[in-house]
C-alpha cells in the first residue's frame, strides 16, 4: 500500500521573506547593542565598587561553565521544540531577570553585588540566543561610556529591560515555518532517551579523538583563551586603575577591537574561497600576529603616555588583534564545515566551544590575582605574549603534519 508523502513545500513571498529578514536583523542588532553595552556598564560599575581586576571577567566565569553543564540539555531543547516556543520561553525569563536584577542590585553594596549579579548572568548565559552583529559592536563602546557617565548604571539596567521587550515584541510578530513532519512532530511521538543523546555526544567525541588536526587546535585554542583572558580583564583595570586615564581610552580600545572584527569579516567575505589550500599559513600567521600584538600591548602600557596616546595606539593596536583573531576563527569554523561529517558537525562545533571556553574561568581567576598583585599590567602583558610566542612555535610543525596527514 502506497503511502502520499505530505507536500513539504513552504512558499513563502519575497515581501514576507524581506520582512522576517528585517524583523530578524532589527531584533538582533537591539538586543546585541543594548546587551553590550549593559555588560560594558556592568564592568564599568564593578570596577568603580570594587577596584577589582575581575570585574570585566565576571561573564567570563558563570558563562563557560553554564554552558558546560547545559551542553547536552539546551542542544535537545532546541532540537525538540519548536523555536519560536524556545526563543518566547528565552526572552520572558531574561526580561523577569532582568526585572529582578533591577529591583534587587541597590540593595546590596561593594563586592556583595556580585551576588545578583552572579544570578543574573546565570540565567542570561542560559536563556540568551542573540548573536553579535558587527555595528553593534563598534557603536556599544562608545555609547556605553557616554550613557554611564550621564545615567549611570540604573539607567543601563532599565534601557537593557526595554530593549529585551522591545525585541521580544518584533520576535512574537514573526512567523515561523516549520515541516509537519519535522523533528518537533515526530519528538511527540519518540522521545529522545538521555541514553540516547549521551551516545550520540559520544560519538561525536570519538570522531574528534581521531582527526589529529581538531587535537592540535584545541592545544593551541585552549592556552590561547587561557592567556588571552589577560588581555579581557586586563586592559579596563590598567586603564582606570593603575594608570588612571578614566573610562574614555576604556570605549576607544574596545571601538578598535571591534572596528579590526568587522574589518577581518569584510576582508574574508570579499575574498574569493580559496578552500585548504595554504590553510597552515592562515591558520599560523593570525596567531603569530595575535601573539606580538599582546606583546605590543602590554609595551605600550608600560610606556609614559598620555590617555589620549594610550586610547589612541591601543585601538590601534586592539584593531589588528582582534582582526587577526576574526580570520583565524572563520578560518578553522570553514575548515569544520568543509572537512566534518554533516551529520556530526553541530556535535564538534559544541565541543569545541565548550572545551575551548572552559578554561576562561580558571584564567580569570588566576590572572586577577596577579593583576592585583602587581602595580606593572603591561608586564603581565608582555609575558603573556612571549609565552604565547613561544608555545606557537612549538606547535608549528605538530600543526604542520596534521595538515598534511589529512590532506587528500
């Protein structure tokens, strides 16, 4: 007996399509400048309280280890449901957060805001699905240290709560088209076990075991993201408070870093694909480069200069790192794409992040104990980059015949 297949065609118009294009975009660049710019307040205000050199890594704690333990059960929720469902679950628990947060943070004093703080972060690592946009990035610098100097940090948690509605009220006018035979159907009718997902991550981990170039890079991204998280925490406490420039060379560093992300973005988006071919250099010269830049940086803070000297070649300085780190990462996520198995490349790209990242929570513990310790940030800097240097050498020709072994 011949059974009709359903049709599974979904038209939809070129005007609808531009219009959830638009709702999409305008949604995400909301939520993105108003997010960053809310985080950058956040640091701001930390270290204002505090005098901490980890008050811009508080996020760089709570959100590789809630992704950590969330790795498994937030890839089923998104699996199951459907995501207009996931993504309204989302926003209504970051907006009664949010609406928490606000009410609760005045309430507590000095480092004991890091108790709702902490909270919050907690439920933002877990419930936030926005991705970045690149002119979000370069305007929420500039922006943030304007608004926190005119509204200070109440005023960056209430613009954050409108913003979060207002974006989750183009998202709820969005339609979303899904098969009627998709996954979230046929999830009613066979539940995954956790047995089951637990196998299927498992595989996923057996694969990566034996590609000998996925090892190689997570021995390089892994102290990469270790030492690197010197440079995050480290930059606004040498600023503010040991060289006492104020918050402006603060947004003008990190302008620069984003300028250098969008640029790096653009540059790869012209070029044409040149597929693996001369993927050793681009994946080595980045990280040479990222490496000297972090040298660069730390000289230039141990140098005498004014804070428009310091805001100035900093940003400079800031722009070509972060444009070498944007190449080398779209670089590796291509070669993923192009070289893992469909089927098991949502499995690797995860683990990789989440092993990548884990090991920015010990960094920022251990690197805010030594900037606290120390009255010189730039040597912090300075070292950081030439055990950098050196541990990228070491790894050159391991990377090398990796490259090659896998070669066709």
């Amino acid at each position: 007996m011949a059974i009709k297949q359903p049709d599974l065609t979904i038209n939809i118009s070129n005007h609808q399509s531009s219009l959830q294009i638009f709702k999409a975009a305008a949604s995400n660049f909301i939520s993105s400048l108003s997010g960053k710019m809310f985080t950058f307040g956040l640091g701001l205000m930390l270290l204002d309280e505090t005098h901490s050199a980890i008050s811009f890594g508080i996020n760089m704690i709570i959100s590789p280890i809630v992704g950590l333990l969330c790795l498994v059960p937030i890839g089923n929720l998104i699996d199951t449901y459907p995501h207009k469902t996931v993504l309204t679950g989302s926003l209504t628990a970051r907006t009664l957060a949010l609406i928490l947060f606000a009410a609760s943070i005045n309430l507590f004093t000095a480092t004991a805001k890091l108790i709702p703080i902490v909270l919050f972060l907690i439920i933002d690592a877990i419930s936030t699905t926005q991705s970045a946009i690149s002119l979000s990035s370069i305007l929420s610098p500039a922006l943030g240290v304007g608004l926190y100097s005119l509204v200070g940090f109440s005023g960056f948690v209430i613009l954050e709560i409108v913003a979060t509605l207002a974006s989750f009220g183009i998202m709820l006018t969005m339609k979303f088209h899904y098969h009627v035979t998709n996954q979230f159907a046929n999830s009613q009718h066979a539940p995954v076990t956790s047995h089951s997902q637990f196998a299927k991550f498992h595989s996923g981990l057996n694969y990566m075991r034996s590609r000998t170039m996925i090892k190689i890079t997570i021995l390089l991204s892994v102290i990469l993201n270790f030492l690197y998280t010197a440079v995050t925490i480290g930059i606004p406490y040498i600023l503010k408070d040991q060289l006492h420039t104020g918050n402006g060379p603060i947004g003008v560093l990190e302008t620069g870093s984003a300028i250098g992300m969008l640029l790096g973005s653009l540059l790869l988006t012209l070029l044409p694909p040149t597929g693996q071919k001369r993927l050793f250099l681009k994946l080595i010269i980045p990280v040479l480069i990222l490496d000297s830049q972090i040298l660069l940086l730390g000289v230039l803070f141990m140098t005498s200069q004014s804070p428009t000297g310091y805001a100035l070649l900093g940003s400079f300085i800031m722009g070509i790192l972060a444009f070498a780190l944007v190449i080398l990462n779209i670089t590796f996520q291509v070669y993923l794409q192009q070289t893992v198995p469909t089927k098991l490349l949502g499995r690797v790209v995860a683990t990789l992040t989440t092993v990548n990242s884990s090991i920015m929570p010990i960094g920022t513990l251990m690197f805010t104990l030594i900037f606290q310790s120390t009255t010189h940030g730039g040597l912090v800097l300075i070292i950081n980059g030439i055990l950098l240097l050196g541990y990228t050498l070491l790894l050159l020709r391991p990377l090398n015949q990796a490259i090659h072994s896998e070669q066709p």
